[in-house]
C-alpha cells in the first residue's frame, strides 16, 4: 500500500549539543524499516519527472521500487548504472532543487526523500558488498582524466565501465578533490569516499597521485604517453579575498585553507602533524555551503563564538537550507546584511616581541540594505553609511568563492578560456584542442558536486563517440 | 612511495637527500620546489630543489632540522621510503641576459642557491658567490660553490671559518670596489634577504630574493603562502617562490612565518623525545 504522509520520513540526526563538539557524521541515515516505509510514498509515476530533475538522470523510480520489495542490491545496481558515487550523492547532493523538486508527492506535501533513499541504498551496498566486481572487457583505449574530483571521478567510472583503460592524475595525495579536501567529515565521512574510489580501482581504473598536470606532465606529454583523449576535471581551486586591509593577519584563512586543514591534513584530530587554529571567536565570511561547513568546522575545534557575515538576508543566502538549518541548531549566529570592510590586528606597541602582535582581533563591519535588483536577479545590499561597528574574533575566514586554477591552462597552448580564466566547453565537453575535453568547475566556476558529475558523464559519452569514430 | 637512495649529514643541523621520483627529475628546474610528506598523516613539507639527475630519475633535497616533520625526515635512512613527493613546482628562476651575477646564501639557503649558481655558471655568466654561516660546524657546500663560482666569499657569524660577519657586508664591499653585477640573488632567513634588498636598494641592482612561506598545497589552492609585493597580493607557490627583492613586504612575511610557532615548537620537542626513546 502506498504511503500517503504528506511528509517524508524523518531522517535521525545526532543530537545539535553532542555533534557540535565532534566531527562525526551529523545525518545518520534511514534504517530498513524506514527506507521501506519511505519507498512507499513514492508514486512510480510513468513520466517520471524526478529522473529529468536529476543531472545524471538516475533511474529513480525503478530503484525506489526495488527498495519497496527489499531487494537493496538490485536497486544499488540500478543507481550504479548511471552514477558512480551513489553514496557521496545521497549525501551531498541539493536534492530539493533536483529531482524532489520536480517529485509529483511535493505539490502537495513534501516530495518522496529520494536523496535519503539513495544514501541508504548505497550504504547498506557498501556494508553488504564482498569485494567481487567483475572487471569490463578492455577495448584496449587509454584516456587520461586530470583530477579525482567528482567530475573527474564520474568520468574515470563511466569509461571504465566501457572497457577503456583509464589513468585519473591526482595532484594531492589521496584521491577525492573537493570531496576529501573540501567537504567536512561530518558532512561526508572520508571513508565513504575512499570505498567509491576502491569501487573505481576495482573497475581497473588507476589512480596517480601526486601528479600535477601542468607541472609535472603536460598535456602534449599525455597524448605522448599513448592517451587518446584527456578529459580536465581540475575545479575551481584558487581562493578569493575581499581586498580589504588585515588580509594577510595571522588568523586570516581561506575558507580552501581552512577546510584543507582540517578535512586533508585531519588537523583536527590530536595527533596531527598539520597545524591548524583553534580560536575562540570566528567570523566566516559568506553565505554559501562552504561557508556553513568552515563555520560549523570551527565550532568543532572548539570556538565559543561563531558567526556567519553576509551581505544579503536570509532569503538570498545560498547555502542548502539543510545546512542552514543545521548550522543554526548547532548555535551559529548569523549576521546577515553585514558586510566586512577591514580586518584588525593585535600590536602591543611597547612590545615587538609580544606573541599576540600580529593576530585578528577583530572583525569591522558595516550594515548594509538591500536596494534594487543586480544583474543576477538578487536585490543589491547597498552600504548603510554610518552604520559601523566591530566584530569581537580572533580568526577570520574568508568563503567567498573561488576560481578555476589556472595551473593547467597557463601551460597548454592552445587551451581557449573565458575572461574568468574557466576552460571552453561546448555542451559535450569538447575543449579547443581536438581529443581534449572539460568539465565540472574548471568550465562552469564553482558549483555543485552533482553538475560536476553530470559534466563528467556527458564528457565520457562524447570521448567513448570520439574514439569509436577516430 | 618515494625511495631515499642517498644520505648524507651535511652539519649537525642539515642534511642531504637524493629521492627517486623520476617524473619530477625529468621537469626539475633550478628556482623549484618539491612537496613532500614522509608517512601517512605527515605534514606536507615545501623544500626548494637543491639539484636534479635526469638521467638517473633522482631529486636532490637539502634540509634543516627545524621542526618535527624535518625531525622525522631526517630519522628516515638511505634505502628506506617516504610516503609523497610532488613536483616540480613554482616558477624556475629567470636566468636570460644575465652576465654577471651575484649569489648570497644564508644557512640551509645555500643549498638551494648552489643549483642557481651552476646553471649561470653552465651559462657562461660570470658568478660570485656570498654565502653566509652561524658558525665553522654549520658550513655546507663549500666546495661545490667554488667549482661553480668565479668568486667565492664565505662568512662566519663568529669568524670561526672565512671572514667575520655578515653577508651583505661582503657584498657592499664587492659592488663598492666596483663590480657590476646584472641581478643579485638571495637565499636564505627572511631577515638576511630583508638586508640583502636593503644593501643593494640604494644602488638600484636587481635583486631577486627566494620566498618559502607556510603552505599546503604548492599549487595555488589554499592561498596560505600568500604574501604582499608591490602592495599586491601574490601567492608564493604559484606566483613565485622568486620575486623582486625591492617590491616584497618582507616584515609582513616575517610576522605569517611564526603563525604556528607554539604548536611546532611543541610538536618538535614531542618528536625529539619520541625519537630519543626509539634510540634507546
């Protein structure tokens, strides 16, 4: 019987006071009996309107049916079928501006919690599965894929799956990009991510780290290499500041190295080699999901104190509204219409040597209001003159986007990009150099995991057309 | 994993590694940097490339025994494995249309200036070199300096070896006495290259100075090794690690570079003792 409650089933959460402290998974994820009583409330409607909302298109309906009858391994594989990371996915992805949001259950109601469906479906997998993936025929194609993230990662799996022999060139250490680097462990434990990626090298493909493409290969080096086609799945790496005095204060990060820090590195773990500040009072500047997670990171070190500042008000706040929510249960203030125009620094004037000289001391900010609408749609914050005042922190991180690396652009002739530095994609992928292809936020600017997963599956279609027709 | 296939103790301070890693050999330039962690977990650790063999696929590394991670990297023996090593990375330094040359190295600098010394040297420029030292115990490559060097000068805090004093005494008496130098460049502490643009400044010599801020990942993505030069904001791993000497607020870099003074110098005395106990 279908399942008519308006709303979904509740997904359990650790507790707001616990979790603030800890760095463990904050979502814990449906239990069977939940997962079924969810499944229920879907329709399996014939057009299927949530798989179009969908950037990879999954199947939905179909491996929401397969949970309805328990057979959890079948609808794994179904999701697998046009995904590579169901388990990343299920976390991260902002379903309700994706497939929920066109879920026929949400016109009256809330749509079917396909997202935690997902996520449930590629766990209980991932805590079932014995190993054994049977490897593909190879066809005997190698394709380079430049960078582990979820683009490159996407692209890597669906080739892989095809029978091509593909090489995915990290420049850190692990395998992963923003996944490992960027999202917190609480968001999206790194174990998770780790078993995708063993799920791909199990398919046969190899992961290189420590290669930078652009530094220690080139391009060209890569076609020499034997590589009949390269996709650049690089992101958006490089970190914006505001321009305003007292950036280069200690205490001053990017939100890049701030997370890096403590998501790569596990500065936050007792024991670690990487260093990392533990302050007191925080001001994360931003409004974005990068920003909610440095916040929410900086009161898991122990801040006291830590705000959100951002130029326009709630409602223009573009963080998921999950993670908002959840920020705020966890006690962090939002200082909205608020916008920083200079970073002050401790110095003891009768003592250079005085080990604070040097710190963030606090944060000036000025209110603001929102006037006409900008460009973008979004009404734009105009300065309220007068309006001044301080922020009392110790550390100030800035979350305020950032810009495609121009590590590999800079060293590949012939490499068209836009005056944002982002590379030249045509809707397949296609870059300016033949057997050269794109995608994710090396050609969009920084967006969400899921757009770069659907880049990187459109490019492994038109590399697969490419070769088939070379 | 990354093979140590030569070590050898340059002073009780510093110490020399040859690393297999064949790729960044093959692209390595003087100027470069490496990045490199030593175990799982390890710190990722900047190291400008002190010299390069294509052919055998090996990296030279020089380091100063500085903190706990140079700690653990200098408990590592030859034959023995690290866990990363990336690179190359920076930009190499510029060396076009320079003829006469002056190269000042301080401490562990000089191990990274002697590679730059033998390409001008290779070049055919005419190269002097002021390399600096505490004391007789902590020289290093002294002899590779002369036979790259068509002028070798070596100072001494204590006057225990060479001359007494500091390097840019050394090289104002050079450029007084009258030679004409294209660029000079320095290498070393940030006070002795903050001295070094101070000395050359009034005589308007090119002086290009070697950054080594604190840093993650060597390739632009943090913005940790940023750094202020002509008022604006450059990042050291990509825009550099060489910039011009005059341009570079050297007091702002001095003030990042002892942002994690307390914790390093806390995990250094944890590693020391941690190693002792192994000893025993």
């Amino acid at each position: 019987m279908a399942n008519m409650d308006l709303k979904k089933t509740k997904m359990p959460t650790m507790d707001p006071l616990v979790r603030s402290r800890n760095f463990e998974e904050v979502a814990l994820g449906y239990t069977e009996e939940m997962a079924l009583r969810e499944a229920e409330r879907c329709l399996n409607c014939k057009n299927m309107p949530c798989v179009n909302g969908c950037p990879v298109n999954i199947h939905i309906p179909e491996f929401i049916s397969k949970v309805k009858e328990g057979d959890f391994e079948a609808a794994y594989q179904i999701i697998s079928k046009s995904s590579s990371l169901p388990a990343v996915c299920g976390r991260v992805c902002p379903q309700e501006s994706q497939c929920e949001s066109k879920c026929v259950r949400g016109i009256k109601g809330e749509s079917v919690g396909i997202g935690r469906l997902e996520r449930f479906v590629a766990d209980w997998h991932n805590e079932h599965f014995n190993g054994n993936i049977e490897k593909p025929v190879s066809n005997g194609h190698k394709v380079a894929v430049v960078g582990s993230g979820p683009a490159g990662l996407t692209c890597a799996g669906d080739l892989a799956k095809r029978g091509y022999d593909v090489t995915v060139f990290e420049a850190f250490h692990v395998a992963g990009g923003v996944l490992v680097y960027g999202i917190p462990e609480f968001r999206l434990p790194k174990n998770i991510v780790e078993k995708e990626v063993d799920t791909l090298k199990a398919l046969g493909v190899k992961v290189e780290t420590n290669f930078v493409i652009g530094k220690t290969l080139d391009i060209d080096e890569l076609f020499d290499m034997g590589f009949e086609a390269i996709f650049i799945g690089s992101g958006a790496g490089l970190p914006r500041f505001m321009g305003i005095e007292g950036e280069s204060l200690k205490g001053v990060y990017s939100a890049n190295e701030f997370l890096t820090r403590n998501n790569l590195m596990k500065s936050y773990k007792k024991n670690s080699e990487t260093p990392i500040m533990h302050a007191k009072k925080v001001a994360v500047v931003g409004g974005g999901n990068v920003a909610m997670d440095a916040a929410r990171t900086a009161l898991r070190l122990g801040a006291e104190k830590v705000y959100i500042v951002y130029r326009r008000s709630l409602e223009e706040l573009p963080a998921r509204r999950e993670e908002v929510e959840h920020a705020m249960e966890e006690g962090i203030e939002f200082k909205l219409l608020c916008n920083p125009t200079k970073i002050l620094g401790y110095r003891n004037p009768d003592d250079k040597k005085d080990r604070r000289n040097g710190f963030v001391s606090g944060l000036n900010c000025v209110k603001m209001e929102l006037g006409e609408p900008d460009a973008s749609g979004r009404r734009r914050p105009v300065e309220l003159e007068g309006s001044d005042f301080v922020l009392p922190v110790d550390e100030v991180i800035m979350a305020i986007g950032t810009s495609p690396n121009p590590l590999i652009t800079s060293a590949t002739n012939g490499l068209e990009t836009t005056r944002h530095g982002c590379i030249v994609a045509d809707e397949n992928g296609k870059t300016s150099i033949e057997g050269v292809y794109a995608g994710g936020d090396a050609v969009t600017g920084a967006a969400t995991v899921i757009l770069a997963m659907g880049a990187g599956k459109t490019a492994a279609n038109a590399i697969d057309e490419y070769i088939k027709n070379k | 994993m990354y093979k140590i296939v030569r070590k050898k103790i340059l002073s009780p301070v510093v110490t020399l590694m040859d690393i297999d890693a064949p790729f960044v050999a093959k692209k390595a330039q003087a100027g470069q940097f490496i990045i490199l962690r030593v175990n799982e977990d390890g710190e990722r650790i900047p190291l400008t490339i002190s010299g390069y063999d294509r052919e055998k696929g090996t990296v030279r590394i020089i380091f100063q025994i500085i903190g706990a991670s140079t700690a653990l990297l200098n408990a590592k023996e030859e034959g023995e494995y690290i866990s990363d090593f990336v690179g190359p990375l920076g930009k190499a330094t510029e060396t076009d249309g320079i003829r006469k040359v002056a190269i000042v190295g301080g401490g562990v600098g000089s191990a990274i200036a002697l590679p730059l010394a033998e390409k001008f040297h290779e070049l055919g420029a005419e190269v002097h070199s002021i390399i600096g030292f505490r004391n007789s115990e902590l020289v290093i490559l002294e002899e590779e300096f002369v036979a790259a060097s068509d002028k070798v000068v070596l100072m001494t805090d204590d006057g225990s070896r060479g001359r007494k004093g500091l390097v840019t005494e050394a090289l104002k008496e050079l450029i007084d006495s009258g030679e004409k130098y294209d660029e000079v460049i320095a290498i070393g502490p940030l006070v002795m290259m903050k001295f070094v643009v101070a000395t050359t400044r009034p005589y308007g010599i090119k002086t290009t100075v070697s950054m080594n801020p604190v840093m993650i990942d060597g390739t632009g993505m943090c913005g940790g090794c940023r750094i202020t030069v002509g008022g604006k904001l450059k990042f050291a791993c990509v825009d550099g690690p060489d910039f011009d000497g005059f341009e570079v607020d050297f007091d702002e870099a001095m003030e990042r570079n002892n942002m994690y003074h307390e914790f390093e110098h806390h995990k250094y005395e944890e590693t020391c003792n941690l190693l002792n106990k192994e000893v025993e």
